[in-house]
C-alpha cells in the first residue's frame, strides 16, 4: 500500500475570509491503483466543494476507506474532537454522496449531529421556506441552517435515533427536552413524524406532532382547515396546528402575534419566543 501525505487545501473569499479543508492526497500516484483513483478522485471533488460559506471550515474530513454516516460515528473513532463543521456520509447508496454537518461533541456525550439552528445572529435566515428548500435543506451549518427532509430521513434510517432540543430564551434560561425515539419517513410519506419517549424539564411540547406530515407555505398537509405554515410562518410537522414552531418566524421574545414565532408551548406558551434553538439527533444505541 503507498503512502498518503495530510494537506490543508484553503479557499479565500473575496470578502476576506479564508476557509480550510484537511486532505490525504498519495505522496507518488503512478501506479495506483483503480480504486485508489477514485478515492483521490472523491477527495478531489469534495475537497472543492467541501465549503460552502466562508465562515463553514471543515474540522474532519474522511480519509480513504473511512466514511463516517454521522457524528456519533466521528466521536466514536475520536473522543477528543471539536465541536464545528464536518463531512459525513449518511446515504448507504445511490448516491454515497457526503453532507457537511455541524456536530456538537460535548451535550449529553457528545457525537450529535445538528439538523436544526436558531439563534441571534446580526443577518437572520429565512426559515419561511418553500418544500423544495425545506426537502434539501438550507442556511449555513456553523450558524441558523435547516439541514434538510432528505438528509434527516438517511440519518434517522441508519439505527434507532434519538433527538434533543436545546432551548434558551432571551432572559439567558435555558431548558431541553430528548426523545428517545425519532424517525422521520422519507418523501413518499412527506416526511412523516415518529417520536416518543420524552425526558427533560423543558416540558413535552414536541409530541403533539407525532404523526404530522412535513407542510410547508406551498404544500399543505396538515389536519387544519386552513394552511398552518402559511398562518404560524415557517415548515413544520404540522397537525392542527402545533405545540412547538421552532422554524417560525424570529421574534425577540415576548410577541403580540399568536404562535407564528420560535415557540416551545410547554415553557413559554404561544406568546414567546425564543432566543437560541438547536435540534440534533444521533443513534441510541
């Protein structure tokens, strides 16, 4: 087998920033062999495209042969990592595409793996979206991101998946709440919500969504008379309409409008919104 040699490939933007990405490329590639070829080639490919945002710089990146499907797998092959933006591959096939993740190492044992941020940034991100954005994801992963319908069914298919909100509000308090079951059915069922098992003090606000379908502005399916992503302004496991909205629309805490802001109902009711929200999930077991 040759031998491989670790580089930084880094990018700078035109307003300033640098970005990085860490990369085994072979110290002598003639005589590789095929699939040694299509492992530098992969590199290659998701070394140029491995940022997306100047302020996304990719900690971990997989050598060949290694393919970590989620965070949990990356902390499990490295206690030590730090929490920030890595390449992950949950798709088992057609394709083994990779997926740029934040992954918290520290909450709750670490290995968790963001599907969702909110929090109070200076340029706030639109989470009024349509299906098509909800289904493959947007924002930035190192800051307010939905990471997407697709990517979360890949990950919540790969094992028993739990999930954990973390919550904060604009008095600096902070509660969560952890499902130890949460699966989320792919495009067919419209994304359709599986979660039980709370734990927390943050109150069970989530469940109330069991069984919803995904609904966005320009796709109804809710068990409501009117659209409730149209009404409560974001995309949501819906049902008629909601106990949580935690992609809707960022007041800064108290709001006279009803329901339609970052809302836990179990914990500040339909009247307050909150300052800080993460979702992330990874195996139970």
């Amino acid at each position: 087998m040759g031998h491989w040699t670790f580089i930084v490939i880094s990018s700078r933007y035109a307003f300033g920033t640098t970005s990085s990405c860490p990369v085994l490329l072979p110290q002598s590639p003639v005589g590789m062999g095929p699939a040694a070829k299509a492992g530098l080639l992969l590199l290659l490919v998701l070394a140029a495209t491995a940022v997306f945002a100047g302020n996304e710089t990719v900690l971990g990146f997989p050598a060949v042969g290694h393919r970590f499907r989620n965070c949990h797998e990356v902390h499990q092959a490295s206690a030590g990592s730090a929490d920030g933006v890595y390449v992950v591959f949950p798709y088992d096939c057609c394709p083994e595409r990779p997926v740029r993740v934040w992954c918290d190492m520290a909450t709750d044992g670490g290995g968790w793996t963001l599907i969702q941020r909110r929090d109070d940034y200076a340029e706030q991100e639109d989470f009024f979206r349509t299906w098509t954005e909800y289904v493959l994801g947007f924002g930035s992963v190192a800051k307010d991101h939905w990471l997407g319908l697709d990517h979360i069914h890949a990950l919540t298919s790969q094992s028993l998946s739990q999930i954990r909100f973390d919550l904060v509000d604009f008095e600096g308090e902070s509660r969560w709440a952890k499902y130890d079951f949460f699966y989320v059915h792919d495009k067919s069922a419209l994304y359709k919500l599986e979660v039980d098992s709370y734990s927390g003090d943050a109150g069970d606000s989530f469940s109330y969504q069991k069984g919803a379908r995904f609904t966005t502005k320009d796709r109804d399916h809710d068990w409501s008379t009117v659209n409730c992503a149209e009404t409560y302004k974001g995309g949501w496991w819906y049902k008629k309409c909601h106990a949580t909205n935690l992609n809707g629309l960022y007041h800064r805490g108290h709001h006279e409008s009803y329901a339609d802001g970052i809302n836990w109902f179990d914990w500040h009711g339909h009247h307050y919104s909150l300052k800080t929200v993460t979702m992330k999930i990874k195996p139970k077991f």
